[in-house]
C-alpha cells in the first residue's frame, strides 16, 4: 500500500504553476493544438491524415484543417487554451479553417458550423480571436459570450445565453443581445429577423452541466488572468490533487490510484500530420500532464506529474523521470496504422444493472467517471486505497427529447446508455454529469 500525500497545495498555489506555461507549435511554426475533451456517441474525426474520417477519442489534439462530426446520437467538446469551448450535439459537422498564432502572440480560431447544433462559450480573453461561421454569416467575438447556434435545411437560429454578439450577414451586420434569437433564412438571401426569447433545446441542460464543472474545478478560477492555458485544469482538479514530495516539490497525483498503477496503462498512439505519433490519454484529466512537465515514480507516493516551468512546451511524449527497474516506458510505432490502443488498466463499471451506480476501482485513475457525476472523489479514493472497491452514485442530467424545431430540424436525444467497456475510444455517460446540485440556469 503506498503511502498517500500527506499535505496538499491550496488550489490558488497551484494555479501559479500554470502561469509559468508556454506552448510551442509545431517545429516553432504558426499552427497550434487544442483539445478534444468529450467524446459521447457516434463522434469522427477528419484529422488530415488521408485516412478519412474515423471514430474519434478523447484527448485527441485538434489542429488547423480538422473536421468532426456526430453521426445520429452523441456529444463531443472542444477546449480552447484560454479555456473557451465549443460543444456539438447529434447530427451536426463543424470544421477548424484556422487555428493558428499570430506574429503578436495572440490566437486566431475559425469554426464553422456546417450543420447540426453548437454551443459557444467564449472566455473573452484578451487579444485573442474566435471567429463562428455559418452560411454566409460570420460571428466575430470581442468580449466573453455564450451562444448557441441551431442549423439545418438552409435555416438557422442563433440565441445568445450570456453577452452580446454581431453577426455579418450579407444585407448588413445584425445585433443580438443577451436572451435574443436570430433567425436566418439562408435559402432566400439570408433573409433575418430577431426574437426577444429563446426557445430551449433538448442539449441546454448538458451545456450548462459542463459549464458549471469548468467554472467550478478551474484551478485558477479566481486567478484566471495570470494563465492563458486553461484548459484541462478543471479535469485535473476534479479528478486529483497536488501535494508538496521531499525532494521533489510541487506534484499532481490522480485519486484511485496503488502500487500497480502507472501513466500509460490506458491510452493510445496517434498519429497527427507535423507531429507523427503521439501518446493520448484515456483518463478523463489526460491532456495537460501528458503535453507538459514530467511523469516521475516519487518513493512512498508512486506515479506522480511534475510540472515543468518557462522552458516547458507542448510535447507529443511527457519526459519520464526515476521509473523503477521494472518500468518498460511505451514507445511509439515506426510505422503503420494511424492509432494503435493500449489498454493494461481496469476502468470502473456499472454496478449491476443500476444506471446511477458506479462501482469504483483502484487503479482506475478515474477511467470510467463521468466529469463531476461523483462527490468526494478524495474520500473514495481514501476506501479504495484499503483495498476495497467502492458503490458511489452517479449524478446526471438526463437529455430530453422535444418537438422538432421550427427552422426544420428534428430534435434528438441520445440514449441514456452507460458505456460498460473502458476500451478506448474513451467515452463519457450519454447523461451529462450535474456537478454536486444539478445545472445551473443560463443567466
């Protein structure tokens, strides 16, 4: 039994860490790399390999040039570095035209929206641009906002939750403010009008879910100006903790975690044009300590992540420090198929037939928990370390079905399914988690 950290860093210390960040591109080129954070349903990714679409999975790095789509039922989410994100539902395909870093440092986004529904939350954060194309229409964000963006046979609807936006439309820019739809009849001249409501969709619930998990684990969500790199800070929150090692200093560990664990159990090489192959994480918190810092084996703790400082940029391999005699760290293939799966570790499980029961296991480093759908992660972890696994219950937001929208698209929900496999692709509950009392209203 190892023996567990016996003193945590106050979260707002550990948000210092990151504000030490720097991402580099590839090969110090414009292009850059964000993250695929959900993965929910029938999700493909086009990630420019000349393979086509194939199934997507989490953690996967999105660069320039990516599409993704959702076939029938599912969800998938985008994180931004500046923790902005972009989620879609069933039935939708988007693409990244530009993902890119410009000569003063700041980050130019594109997202078009080719069909289906997507939900944009932008962080607002300073200099940086996120642009939203849909028809002939084009959303260009220059403060914090949050919309929702509905599209199908020729028509749209654009309702903005949060903020305010301008949308550039061919007979002029249009404005729409909080609590507003706009309604775009891109078959007829992209004829518009505005409404003064909004009419909900079966995906709100599971949007404001997400939202409120991120506002709630950010780990520098009180400091969120002293880093640019948000993202998966809120995952490493929920799912472990930093404690100060002798020797070693500041180091995240993840809860549900023993002696036989180590950071490549679950996971898989992908291949990504201007990177070659890189390892993904399986673990719902694998994006951050596997593209920054270094994986150490710290005595008396086991496996650790070690963040690095100014000169830490963004790897396709975490560095692997002290690892034990018997250690065999993965290596990545020469050549061949463009994802090759590992999986080594157990993942935790439905507990019988019971859709709100989940059976934790050690070892399992969180594979298998929804993002917020369990409390007190530390304190089961605390049950699992002596050996035993542990019942917890599983709180979700259920997605309702509707009547089909007016603009000509059917509503769908997807199935409320649990997957019973950790095998990758990596997958999150067809419910969204509602992080400890439910979702809030969008306000």
């Amino acid at each position: 039994m190892l023996k567990r950290r016996l003193e945590t860093v106050p979260v707002a210390l550990a948000a210092l860490v990151f504000s030490l960040y720097s991402i580099s591109s590839f090969a110090d080129s414009q292009a850059r790399i964000v993250r695929l954070s959900t993965v929910d349903g029938n999700v493909q990714i086009d990630r420019n390999t000349g393979q086509g679409f194939e199934r997507a999975f989490l953690n996967l790095p999105v660069t320039q040039g990516t599409k993704l789509r959702i076939r029938g039922e599912g969800r998938a989410e985008i994180e931004f570095e500046d923790g902005s994100t972009l989620r879609i539902a069933s039935d939708t395909q988007v693409e990244f035209p530009q993902l890119s870093l410009l000569d003063s440092g700041s980050k130019a986004s594109t997202v078009n929206v080719a069909s289906g529904t997507a939900y944009i939350n932008f962080a607002g954060a300073k200099d940086n641009q996120l642009i939203l194309m849909f028809g002939h229409e084009k959303v260009g964000f220059s403060h914090a906002a949050h919309l929702r963006l509905e599209a199908s046979n020729g028509m749209a609807a654009l309702a903005v939750f949060k903020g305010d936006v301008e949308v550039e439309a061919p007979s002029g820019p249009i404005q729409v403010g909080k609590n507003q739809t706009a309604s775009f009849d891109l078959r007829k001249d992209d004829k518009s009008s505005v409404a003064k409501d909004i009419e909900p969709n079966p995906y709100d619930d599971w949007d404001k879910a997400q939202d409120k998990y991120h506002q709630r684990y950010t780990l520098n969500a009180s400091n969120n100006n002293v880093s640019p790199y948000a993202f998966g800070t809120s995952d490493m929150a929920y799912y472990g903790n930093f404690f100060n090692a002798p020797g070693y200093g500041m180091m995240w560990q993840p809860y549900l975690t023993g002696a036989g664990w180590d950071p490549f159990m679950d996971g898989a090489w992908a291949f990504s044009p201007g990177m070659g192959y890189g390892w993904v994480s399986a673990y719902p918190w694998g994006w951050t300590p596997y593209h920054y810092g270094s994986w150490a084996f710290v005595p008396s703790y086991g496996w650790a992540w070690q963040p690095g400082g100014v000169w830490s940029s963004f790897a396709a391999m975490p560095r692997i420090l002290n690892a034990p005699h018997s250690f065999a760290a993965p290596q990545p293939p020469t050549a061949g198929r463009s994802t090759i799966v590992v999986n080594r570790g157990p993942a935790s499980t439905l507990a019988g037939r019971s859709p709100s029961k989940l059976l934790v296991r050690n070892n399992s480093a969180g594979l298998g928990i929804p993002r917020g759908g369990v409390n007190n992660l530390t304190k089961i972890s605390q049950s699992v370390q002596q050996g035993r696994d542990v019942s917890a219950r599983v709180h979700t937001v259920p997605v309702t079905p509707m009547p089909s929208r007016d603009f000509g698209r059917p509503a769908s929900a997807p199935r409320s399914s649990f997957p019973a496999s950790h095998s990758m692709p990596s997958q999150t509950p067809s419910s969204s988690p509602a992080p400890h009392g439910g979702a809030p209203a969008h306000k």
